[in-house]
C-alpha cells in the first residue's frame, strides 16, 4: 500500500513539474492570397541573439533549412512560374544556399519524413523542382529575427522575401492570374453578365491597362443595370477620366458624391470632391 502511495505520488509531481519555457525559434505560418491563388509558407524563426549570421551561423556555400528547426515548406494552391518555369499546385521543401553576394534558392518535393540531413547528405539534382540565383540586397538597418514574407503584390505576382540580420533575398512569383482572369471575363461577358460582373471586368480592364472603351461599355452598362451604387459611378468617372472624357466624368462624379453623401461614405466623397475639383480645371482650360 505504501509503495502504491509513493508511486502516485511520484506520478503527481512528475506530472506537475514539466517546465515550458518559449521556444527558441518560434514556428510560424503566412497565409497569403495573390491574384487568384493562395500561397501558405511555413517555418522556423530564429533570433541574432548577439550572434554573427551570415558567413558565420549561416555558412557560405552550404545548404541551409532556410530557418530553424524542420525544413520551411510552401504551397501554391495553383499552378505559378518562377524564373520562367511552371511550378504545379502542391507543397514545397525550400532550401537556399547562401553566399555574399548572391543565393541559390531551391524547391524541392515536399517530403514529410525526409530530414534536412538526408537531404543535405543525398544531394541530388533531380528532386530539384525549381532553382533560381538571387542576389543578395543588403540593408542598413538589421532585421533582428528571420522573416519570409510576401510583399509587393499584385493581381499577377508578389515577392517572397527572406530577411534576416543585414539581408533581403526577393524571389518573385508570377501567379499567371491574367489569363485566367481575361478567359473568365470573355466568358462571363458574353452570357448575360451581372451589373457586378461588368463592374469588376471594367474594374479589371483599368487595373491591367486593358481595352478602355470596352471598360467604358461594361461599366455604362453595369449602371443602367443598377444606378444605387456610388462606387460603381466612380469607376464610372476614373475611366472617363482616364479616355480624356472629362465632361462625363465629372458628371459620373457628382453622382457618386451625392450617393456616397447618402451612404456616409467619406473616402468616396472626399474622392469625388477632389476629382470633380481637378477635372474641373482639365475642361477650362480645354
């Protein structure tokens, strides 16, 4: 009975004396939507520390696990390209090899028991999906944990990029969203469209520099449609503006000012207010 006693009561401090402490290199996930696709990338964060990175923690020439811990993976929810080559849906293992001036970046098949050890130790070039020379950026101010994050997005790309100490490395993605975009718009066009699918076709077409007067047509057509909405009449008036159409385009303005008054919308009456003030001055001197 006493040893019974003694061994639940070993259980009970055991059990209660597990310290947690914070981890060192806390994971960390990004999910990121650019254009049509969704791009997850996940990793370990290290911390300077007082430590020397590059060149020293972070060798030259050598493989790195691109963070800490387990190997940082990404996963595109479509296909993309990078560095001029299709990279299909799926998840990825990313790997770099740093050097001073420029890094090899590597995606290879993700695969979930594969150790960076095995990987480094049975280097081959054909598990090699993707590899891309970046140059090194160096920067004044030091970023004191590692970051992968996806800046300078677009409807058809964005930049990965990876920070640490005094070094961004940018690798840019192509998302390949305008095709599909385009194919849908034609599509959807031409089978009885919504006021809502005329405006973000319009929309589209002024975002990527398109067709314009066909820009024009769409959104015409969306508000004789539905004529309730101020920031449809302010697309109305940025794409008339945009074909020197600046009569129209006040006129559209004033409306969405008066709908964007009743709605309460201040950024859209504050646009409207400054459009109609700078178009007005285009026309006089006309």
């Amino acid at each position: 009975m006493r040893l019974l006693n003694l061994f639940f009561l070993l259980s009970f401090f055991v059990s209660f004396s597990q310290v947690k402490t914070p981890q060192a290199s806390p994971k960390s996930k990004l999910i990121q939507n650019v254009g049509l696709i969704e791009i997850t990338i996940e990793y370990s964060r290290p911390s300077i520390k007082g430590r020397d990175i590059m060149g020293d923690l972070v060798a030259y020439g050598e493989i790195w696990r691109t963070g800490a811990n387990n190997i940082s993976t990404i996963k595109f929810s479509d296909q993309v390209s990078i560095n001029n080559k299709l990279i299909p849906k799926g998840k990825y293992s990313l790997l770099t090899k740093p050097n001073k001036k420029s890094w090899n970046v590597y995606l290879l098949e993700y695969n979930e028991d594969e150790r960076v050890l095995n990987i480094i130790k049975n280097w081959d070039d054909q598990i090699i999906i993707s590899e891309l020379n970046v140059p090194v950026i160096y920067k004044d101010k030091k970023t004191e944990t590692f970051t992968i994050d996806i800046n300078n997005i677009s409807n058809n790309g964005a930049d990965i990029n990876l920070t640490w100490e005094n070094t961004l490395i940018q690798i840019p993605v192509n998302v390949l969203s305008k095709q599909k975009v385009l194919a849908s718009i034609k599509e959807t066009i031409y089978n009885k469209p919504s006021a809502y699918d005329l405006y973000n076709s319009a929309s589209y077409y002024l975002q990527e520099g398109e067709d314009l007067n066909l820009a024009k047509k769409w959104i015409n057509k969306a508000i004789e449609i539905d004529s309730t909405k101020y920031w449809m009449f302010r697309l109305q008036a940025v794409i008339h503006n945009k074909l020197n159409l600046n009569k129209e385009a006040i006129i559209a303005a004033k409306k969405g000012l008066e709908l964007a008054k009743k709605a309460g919308n201040n950024d859209h009456i504050r646009m409207n207010l400054k459009s109609i003030q700078d178009w007005g001055k285009l026309v006089s001197s006309n």
